[in-house]
C-alpha cells in the first residue's frame, strides 16, 4: 500500500495537497479488525450452541425446538419430545405481554398448525384439533379431554383464541387482529387517557398505509429534485427557499384554520351523544394542529428576519457546492450506498441479536419452564455486541465523511478540472480503504466513548422516572446534555480532521490539531459563513417536510375523523425529515470541507509564483464580498479586521 514510516509523518509540517499517501493510523485498524473478529465470535458461538435452531424452527416452554426430534433435559418434564409435525409455536395467551422483560409471559406450545379462524369456545378447540390434527392443549391432554377435564382452562389456551397466521421464516403463530398490539400499545403510551382514541389512531394508520407509503415516496422525490435544484440555480437558491418556506408555512397554517372553520360550522346539535362527543374531539385536534403551525410559523419568521443581512454571504458559497456537484454527480448518490451498509449491518446486528436471546444452556425457571441462559464471562457478550452496534455504525458515517471529503479535496486541489480522475468518488474510497481506515476507526471510535456513557444516563433517568429528587433529576439532565454537546463537538472536529487526513495524509491526532487550529483562526468565518449556510440547508428540510405534511393533509381530508390524522402526519413528516436530512447533509458535508480547503489555501499560499491559489474565480469573488460584508459590519476594525488580514492580502494578490 506504498505506507510510509512514522518518522516521516511526523516530521512533514507543509500541506502538500494530494502529492503523498501514507498509512495513518495502523494500531487503531488492526484494533478495529480484532474487535470485529470479536463479533463474528459471538455471532459463531450464538449458531453453535443451537441459538439460530431455536430462533428460525422456535421452542415450546418445555425446551423442545418444534419441527425435529429433541434431547431429554434432566428434571423438565414434557421435554425431549419428538415434535417433527408440529412446526409452529403457539401462545396459549399471546396478548399478555410482559413490558418489564419485553416478551410474552405465556406458555408456548408447539402445534400442527395455527388456528386460521377465531375459537370461542373448548368445544371449537376440539373440533380445531379433530378436525387439522392440531392440538391446542398442553401436551398432556387429549382432545376428547377437552370439554371434560375440569382443568382444561388451564390447559387450554384463552378463549377467545384469536385468529391467527404463521410469521414467514420463523413459525410462530401471531393473532391477525391488531388489537391485541393495540392493548400492548396502551401500556406504552401514557399520555392516551381514553383507549378509545388509541384504538382510532392505530385504525387511522392501518387505513392509510398506502397514503403513508406514498407520501414517504413523496419526500424522496423531492428530496432529490432538491439536490438536482441546487446544482443549477444555486445563485437564486436561497431567495427560492426563502419564498417557498413562507408560502409553504402559510399555506399549511391556512388550510388548517380553514379546517377548523368549517368543522366548527358543520357541528350539528342533532347528533347523537357519542357522534357529538367524536365532533368535539376533532374540533378540539383542528385547534391544536392550527395553533401549533402558528406558532412555527411566528419563530420562523422571526428567525429569518434576524438572519435577512447575512443571507446574501451564503449564494457565493452556494454556487461553487453546486459547481462541486456537477463535476461530481456521484455525490447525491451517497447517502444510499451509507444508508444500505446501515441496514445490512443492522439487519446483522438485530439476527445476531435474536440468537443472543435464545443462547446458551437450559434451565428451569420458577414456573418450572425451561429458559436458556449463558454462565460465566460469556454473559457479558451482550454489553459487546451493544458497543459493537455504536462503533461500527459511527465507523460507517465516518467512512462516508472521509469518501465526500477525499472527494471535494480532490476537487478543490486540482488545478485544471478538466484533469479531475474519472470518478473521484471511486479514487477517494480507494485511498480510503488503502491508507486511512485506521484514523476512521479512531475517530469513530472517540464518538463511541462519548455517545456510550451518554446512553447509560439516559437509561438511567428513564428507570428512576418519578423516583428520583429534583435536584438529580436536575444533574442527570445536565450530564446528559453536556455530553450531548461534546458529542457534537467532537463530530464536527472529527469531519474536519479527516479533511486535514484527505489533503496531507497525517494521522488522526495531527489533522484534528491542526484543523482545530485553523478553525480557531477562521471562527468569524464559520460563525458568519457555515452557520448562515446550514440554516439555508435547514429551510430545505423544512420545505421538504412541509410540502409532505400539506400533502398529506389534502389527502387525508376524506377521513372526517381528524384525530386519526396525528399518527399517519407524524410518521410522514418524520419520514420527509429523515430522507431530506440525508440528502442535504451531503450538501453540508461539501460546504464545510470547502471551507476548510479555502481555508488553508489562504493560509499557505499568497498567490506569489510556486504558491498559487487553488481556488477558483467564482471563490475568489466569494472571499472579496465576505471580507467586505464582515469589515461593515465590525466598521472595519477590531477582531474583525485582525482576523480577515490573510483573507484580504490573499485576495488583493489575486
């Protein structure tokens, strides 16, 4: 891989863009390789003891795995049946969940097949189990028993049993009827007084989950027309948002006052007690909306009026990340490659996870059923497989944030643009994965140590809810929040740093120095500049959101029942948020590593012969109307002068 020893590192000081690859990093990547090693042991130890058996083909509470001949467990009874046509496990009470352990505390039998009708009674039990060869009851008793043995409640599932179908993949008989997740659901929403209404919001989805997927499909739409949008009318693009934002929220805030009206209007005193009551609730849901898009739309424009002067100074910056975008259309693409390397190692994480909860050796439990726990330091491989999950995902963002900004260096540090390799994206995964995976696994895993501790605390606030004074409520919050902001912190840092990695090839530790340093030197800058850009790149998620929820509420206008809409509104707008934060984050990603490459052009170089600017026309106009914004603003003098004088010398040189 061409790496370079540690003594030159160490002692090249200049920034020479582009012209020498070193390996950064190693001890942090052979440490990231063995803890992934890690992993694939636990996952290896979890299929070996019969973990993936008993999660696929599922067991009964006797320990047996339905569908196969079982081994005889010393002193459980019941156990070492031979189960090969009974490939389905069956709850005798599935509804009962218990929210404390999350799993349902019910005795599990393994069945023929599940009853694909609901049985009120033992005699259609027994019929069922005549009738498909399927026996409901406890092993030990026979269908002709069931009406006769005065402890067939006992042994006989709850009646009603509820309809129910196999899950693909994982034989387990799941009730078809959504009520039963509705009562679970009861128990985990406090703030629901009347189940009525919970009932009526888990209907309202259950209805409109081809409007929701079709509004979620919406937002990606509009996500991307954005991001083509800002390619090629990146000079009008704030004004735009600007516009659209206003009407969007107007618009949004309109309709539902109109709503509103006319509900109020249509109530009738000939309704009946309960139709009256319904009205009065989506009366009283209209109100709520509409005051809450009010008030959003009040602290919007407050905040654009306060921000108006420095918009102007972000539609330079605007242009040259649209320029960036055009010589590197790959880019939009990005968050789908990040996003699919999320999933898959989700997907592993959470089947890993499942083999975890089925490991290890039998034991009888209090009830005298069987429960499978893991002795000795192998408990302990929960809290690994946990760190692995924060780790490796930080580990995949940053492996993003060093590609987009290998990318944009590429860009920027490259003279004739017509020189530009094929596909910089490619170019900059290969010095990735060839030089740099090490400091990407440092600095994922620095996020690790703070994002760790900060989740134990919130754990723990969460269990000592309503138990614990004021005073450490108070403090946990206060830890929790100063975590928060050193966690963001160090991201924002960690992103500059791989930049600083991208140009020179140092590791870790010397780029976060010196990219700390130059963003110390630059704070007007980024304070004036990056926050103005990120809050324009906010009013595009804003757009996005809001043009989904408008749509949303035309399209559920035809459900006369508004307190139905909370739920599918809040799934939709939380969808649109998401895609559109993933897509302009990219944007902002390119914004910030620019920055910093301008940032240290101005620093090394004066434009003199063999220190030219790499920066291009459109930039330089840029640097001239920042630094003339900023020196009226601070009427010339002051920090503000002292900390534009490289900028200016550099751009009078030009």
């Amino acid at each position: 891989m061409g790496c370079c020893s540690s003594a030159t590192q160490s002692s090249k000081r200049e920034w020479k863009p582009l012209e020498d690859r070193c390996c950064t990093d190693i001890p942090w990547l052979l440490l990231f390789i063995v803890f992934c090693l890690g992993m694939g042991f636990i996952c290896g130890f979890s299929i070996a003891t019969g973990a993936a058996a008993r999660l696929v083909s599922g067991y009964d509470s006797y320990g047996n795995i339905c569908g196969q001949k079982n081994v005889k467990v010393d002193g459980i009874m019941n156990s070492g049946l031979d189960l090969t046509q009974k490939k389905y496990v069956f709850f005798l009470d599935p509804c009962n969940v218990d929210l404390v352990h999350r799993r349902i505390k019910s005795i599990a039998l393994c069945v023929a097949a599940c009853p694909r009708k609901e049985l009120r009674t033992l005699a259609d039990v027994q019929k069922f189990a005549e009738t498909n060869g399927s026996t409901l009851c406890s092993y030990g008793l026979q269908p002709s028993e069931y009406t006769t043995d005065p402890k067939a409640s006992e042994l006989c599932p709850k009646l009603p049993v509820p309809e129910s179908a196999p899950i693909p993949f994982f034989h387990r008989c799941a009730p078809v009827n959504i009520s039963c997740y509705a009562k679970f659901a009861e128990a985990l929403i406090t703030f629901v007084s009347d189940s009525s209404v919970l009932h009526r919001l888990i209907s309202g989805v259950m209805t409109s989950k081809e409007i929701i997927m079709g509004l979620c499909l919406l937002s990606l739409v509009l996500s991307m027309i954005l991001m083509v949008i800002i390619r090629y009318i990146s000079r009008v693009l704030v004004w735009i948002l600007t516009i659209l934002v206003i009407l969007g929220s107007l618009g949004g805030t309109g309709v539902l006052w109109w709503l509103y009206a006319q509900q109020k209007t249509s109530i009738s005193e000939t309704l009946t007690a309960d139709e009256l009551q319904i009205a009065k609730d989506n009366l009283q849901a209209l109100l709520v909306y509409a005051i809450s898009a009010t008030v959003f739309t009040v602290i919007l424009f407050l905040i654009m009026i306060v921000m108006r002067k420095r918009v102007a100074l972000t539609i330079a910056l605007f242009h040259v990340a649209g320029k960036v975008f055009i010589h590197l259309p790959l880019l939009v693409f990005q968050p789908f490659w990040t996003f699919l390397a999320l999933i898959l190692f989700w997907a592993y994480w959470i089947m890993v996870l499942l083999f975890l909860g089925t490991t290890g050796s039998p034991v009888s439990n209090e009830q005298g059923f069987v429960e499978f726990r893991v002795s000795g330091p192998l408990r302990y491989m929960w809290w690994y497989h946990v760190v692995g999950l924060i780790w490796i995902s930080e580990f995949i963002l940053a492996c993003q944030q060093m590609t987009v900004a290998g990318a944009v260096v590429t860009y920027y540090f490259t003279r004739e643009k017509r020189n530009l390799p094929f596909t910089p994206i490619l170019a900059s995964v290969n010095r990735l994965v060839c030089y740099h995976l090490g400091t990407v696994a440092k600095g994922s895993f620095i996020i690790t140590l703070v994002k760790i501790p900060r989740m134990i605390l919130m754990y723990i606030h969460t269990q000592l809810k309503g138990k614990e004074n004021a005073c450490a409520r108070c403090m946990l919050k206060a830890c929790i929040c100063c975590l928060w902001c050193l966690e963001k912190c160090l991201t924002y840092l960690n992103q500059n740093a791989y930049t600083a990695t991208a140009i020179n090839s140092t590791n870790f530790c010397t780029s976060a120095k010196d990219a700390f340093v130059i963003l110390v030197e630059n704070a007007l800058r980024v304070a004036a500049i990056n926050t103005v850009g990120d809050f324009m790149l906010f009013l595009g998620k804003v757009l996005i959101v809001c043009s989904t929820g408008l749509a949303g509420i035309m399209l559920l206008n035809y459900q006369r029942d508004y307190t139905v809409w909370v739920l599918p509104l809040i799934i939709v707008c939380l969808f649109a948020f998401l895609v559109a934060h993933c897509f302009l984050s990219i944007y902002e990603m390119v914004v910030d590593v620019l920055f910093l490459c301008f940032a240290i052009d101005t620093k090394y170089n004066d434009g003199s012969p063999g220190r030219e600017f790499y920066m291009d026309k459109v930039l330089m106009e840029f640097v001239e109307n920042s630094r003339k914004s900023m020196k009226e603003a601070g009427r010339g003098g002051g920090a503000d002068g002292r900390e534009l004088k490289p900028m200016a010398s550099g751009a009078s040189s030009s």
